[in-house]
C-alpha cells in the first residue's frame, strides 16, 4: 500500500491542523493506521494509532486530550486533527500502516509498521 501524507504547514502556538494520510494500492481498512512524527535531531516517536475500523485509538500521552486520529475508509483516508498546538509539536509527521496482526502493545513501535508515506511538514511558531 502507498500513503501520501498531507496537511502540515505552519502555524502559532495554540494553532490547529489537520493531517490527511491517503492509501492507495490495497483496501486501507485490511491495515492499522499510525501516525509517529521526528523533530529535528531526536529519534521518531509515537503519536497515535487507530485499529482498522476506528474502534480503537491510542494516543502518547503528551497528545491525549490535544489530538484526534479517525479514518474514513470508504476514502482510505486516515486523520489527524492536531487542537493547542505547541511548539514541541513541530516535527515531520509520518502516517504509518500496520497489519492487523500487531498485537496492541506494539502499535507504539514504529518497528512494526510496514509501510510508510513520506512525511509532513509541521512548524509551531511560538
């Protein structure tokens, strides 16, 4: 499956976006969805998942409360509504597919997704 990440920009401290993460290539509803996201000299990390109908979403903790995964798989599209973002935030955003196979300890592993679209842009101007 390939998947185009979408949406990033800039924004101010406080500010909100959506990320858009088309699929195409195989039925998006066979695949969890994740989204992990690396700043600028750290390692890339965990930002949230949802199983493969939206029944289920984990979020790292530092984003509960702030962002919103959800999917639309009649358009094999999967979302991130970002609220109060912080500069922290700015990172390239990377939307992720996984087997449903994956157990659910390990949706937080970047490690267990297969395939990768090729990231976004998001800047938080304080």
């Amino acid at each position: 499956v390939q998947l185009q990440a979408s949406g990033g920009g800039l924004v101010q401290d406080g500010g909100s976006l959506r990320l858009s993460c088309a699929a195409s290539g195989r039925t998006f509803s066979t695949y969890v969805a994740g989204w992990f996201r690396q700043a600028t000299g750290k390692e890339r990390e965990f930002v949230s998942a949802i199983s493969q109908f939206g029944v289920s979403t984990y979020y790292a903790d530092s984003m509960k409360g702030r962002f919103t995964i959800s999917r639309d798989n009649a358009k094999n599209t999967v979302y991130l509504q970002m609220n109060d973002l912080k500069p922290e935030d700015t990172a390239v955003y990377y939307c992720a597919a996984a087997d449903t196979s994956v157990a659910t300890n390990r949706l937080r592993s970047q490690n267990d997704y297969r395939y990768w679209g090729q990231g976004t842009q998001v800047t938080v101007s304080s």
